[in-house]
C-alpha cells in the first residue's frame, strides 16, 4: 500500500479526454484527466458517472440542462442520462469508474485507459 500523488500522476501526461488508471478501489478504477473541450454526448447504460474537479471548472451537459463544476465539487450522472462534460479552459478531473467500462458508453469509440 502507498499513497498516490494526484498532481504527480496529471504532470505526466499533457493530452485531453484520456484518463489514466491511478488506483483500484473495490471494482473500481479511479482515472485521473485533462479536460478541455467539449466530450461527445454519450451515456452509459449500466453505471452511474462520477466526477470530480481536482483544478478548474467544468461544465456537465445534460438533454435538457447545464451543470457547472468547480474545483472541489462532484457531479454524479446517474446511469442511462445522456451527458457530455466540457471545459473552456483545462481542468483536471478524478474519475471513478467500474473495470472495464468504456469512456463513451461504447467499446468501438473508447479509448484505452493507461495505468501510470
């Protein structure tokens, strides 16, 4: 067992959208990401969503509203919402997420998710 730095693990790497596996917990991952930008719409059909902003702001798309998200607050998707996260300016985000499930919602778009 060992603590895990988040600003050590965001410092090795400078793309957007590409969480990176910091840690398990349970069966879970917990990613760490840059975003900036706007993230397709998508949903997932079997999990909730969460997130947390680590540095910056971020806003949460929904079908029919708009969330904003600054450092320090989570925002929690509930499974099967249609969603899309977007940032003007870079934010970093702690993502936690069940093994295995895709970013987009979809195998065939989803990137693959480093251990670092």
């Amino acid at each position: 067992m060992k603590t895990v730095n988040l600003a050590e693990k965001l410092a090795q790497f400078t793309n957007h959208w590409d969480p990176h596996v910091v840690a398990d917990y349970n069966d879970n991952e917990v990613m760490v990401v840059r975003f900036q930008g706007e993230f397709p719409f998508h949903l997932h059909e079997d999990t909730d969503d969460f997130f947390l902003v680590l540095e910056g702001e971020m806003a949460m798309d929904l079908e029919d509203s708009t969330h904003p998200v600054k450092a320090g607050e989570l925002f929690v998707v509930p499974r099967g919402v249609t969603h899309r996260p977007r940032a003007a300016k870079e934010c970093k985000v702690l993502l936690i997420e069940p093994k295995g499930v895709p970013n987009t919602g979809d195998p065939a778009t989803a990137t693959s998710k480093p251990r670092i």
